[in-house]
C-alpha cells in the first residue's frame, strides 16, 4: 500500500484519514491515488 501523507493531516484525518479511504476503496486505494494525482495535475 502507497502512503499518502495528506490523508494523515486535516480535513482527511477528522474524515477517518488513510483507514477510511482503504475501508472504501480497498486494493483499488493505489489507483485511486493514481487517477486523483493525474487528474489534479492536469
């Protein structure tokens, strides 16, 4: 599993941070980043 620290700092961690994106996102959390990352430096 990729880290991301943002997920670790405010607003995501009052959002349930890294833990909660793998509880939705599961296997698929890496290419999620991925596709975000991609998208937001577009």
């Amino acid at each position: 599993m990729r880290h991301c620290r943002s997920l670790g700092k405010m607003p995501f961690d009052g959002k349930g941070g890294i833990g909660q994106m793998y509880k939705l996102f599961g296997d698929r959390m890496d290419d999620v980043i991925d596709e975000l990352n991609e998208a937001l430096a577009a």
